[in-house]
C-alpha cells in the first residue's frame, strides 16, 4: 500500500485527517479500512456512492473481494443523512447512541469490532460546527475502551484553519501525509470544550515538558544500547583472542 498505518490502531482509536489532496485521503481511508477488514472488524464507510465504488475498486487492488465484505455485512455503507442526521438535523447525542448500537451489533453478529469513517463535505456554521466539536470530544469518552475505532476525514480545503485547530485538539491521532502521528495537541474533552483560556496554557506548557522528557529518555535509551553493543563486542573479541591463544598453545 501506498500508506501504512505504523501499527494495528488499537481499542478506542480516534484519528482525524486533515487532508490536502484526494490521493492522501483516499491512500488513508484504504489503508485504515484494509486494516480493519483483515482484523475481523465490520468496517462503515460514510461517503458518496461513487466515493464507495471508487473505494472498492482500490480494496479490490489490495486483496479484498468487496463483494464477499458487503455481502457478509463486514463493509456497509452509509450516506452522511444516514449515519449522522435524524430527520435532517445533527443531534450528536443520537449519533454517539446509533454507535454505540452498532459496535453491540457487530460483537454480536462475529465481528471483532467497529470502524467507521466519514467526512465534513460542507462550512457548518458556528452553532452547528460547536455541536461537531462536541460530538469529536465525547467520542474519546464514550468509546475509550470499546472495539471501536474512527477515522474523521476533514478537507483543508474546505474547513478554515482555526477549525482544524478544532480537529487537532479532539483527536488523540492524526493522519498527517501518510503517517500516523500521536497528536500533542489533543486536549481532554473538558478542556477541549472549555474557554479557560489559562487551564489550555497549562495543558501545553505541560505537553511540551512530556514531549521532552519522552525524548530525552529516547535518547538515553539509544546511548545505553550503543555503548552495550560496543562492551560485547569488546567482550567477544577479548573471547576470541583468548581462544586463538588458547589454540597455539
């Protein structure tokens, strides 16, 4: 595949794609897909008819048979009215429920879990977009410890820088060029809905100083395993001087 996931996304996994082009999103979507077919998960993609024939055609590419995924009911799709709007209005709280219903589901039915991705295809305005910030945070909370993971595709192209400073802090993952990188920009959801302007400093000063410190044992760790090698090396060439001498005597 053209992007890998770094690892197998765990329990609770949230991730966000702020994406630039189509070929990121769609290189994301296969692989975060891909890996949720191979792992026994019913896997939900919220999208366009095309944009889920077009996605077939790629899974087909990488040795899934989309016909034998969508007949066993392992890939569903959902349009955006669908999965997200209840007589045509956005009520995160009935989202958060249909979710919930549907990983219940898909236990039940064999699978070993949910993945689900969709996408804001539009500008919400400022009421609505808090009710989507709502909605991203409560997803850490409810579904930390379920076998349920998200992938939540945001076009750059579409949503406004300060609202993608939104998506960053509701989401503990981020898909950026290819990589999935641990997010240090993600807040906890009381303070990702919060304006407590010094709390989110603290947050950050916090962030920064972890940052670090996880560096600075990274380092530590990498200088010990150098200078481990080098004393066994040491050790056997000591070891092998002592046998050849051994040998001529």
């Amino acid at each position: 595949m053209s992007l890998s996931v770094n690892a197998s996304v765990h329990r609770g996994q949230h991730l966000c794609l702020p994406f630039e082009t189509d070929d990121e999103k769609q290189a994301a979507v296969v692989s975060f897909l891909h890996e949720g077919l191979s792992h026994g998960n019913r896997c939900q993609f919220v999208g366009t008819p095309a944009e889920f024939e077009d996605l077939g055609r790629r899974l087909e590419i990488e040795g899934i048979c989309t016909v034998r995924a969508q007949a066993r009911g392992a890939l569903v799709f959902l349009t955006p009215e669908q999965a997200y709007l209840h007589d045509g209005v956005f009520d995160p709280s009935r989202v958060l429920a249909r979710i919930a219903k549907d990983i219940d589901q898909a236990l039940a039915e064999g699978f070993t879990g949910l993945r689900g991705t969709g996408e804001l295809m539009y500008i919400p305005k400022a009421d609505e977009w808090q009710k989507i910030v709502w909605y991203e945070a409560q997803l850490n909370e409810h579904f930390a410890r379920q076998p349920f993971a998200g992938l939540c595709r945001y076009p750059r192209s579409v949503v406004p820088p300060d609202r993608v400073r939104d998506v960053l802090r509701t989401h503990p993952v981020a898909m950026v060029r290819g990589e999935a990188c641990e997010n240090p920009f993600y807040e906890r959801p009381a303070l990702a809905l919060s304006d407590d302007s010094s709390a989110r400093l603290d947050w950050q000063l916090h962030q920064l100083h972890v940052g670090n410190r996880t560096q600075r044992q990274l380092e530590g760790k990498t200088v010990s395993a150098v200078t481990a090698a080098v004393e066994l090396a040491t050790e056997l060439e000591e070891l092998r001087a002592t046998l050849r001498k051994s040998s001529l005597d």
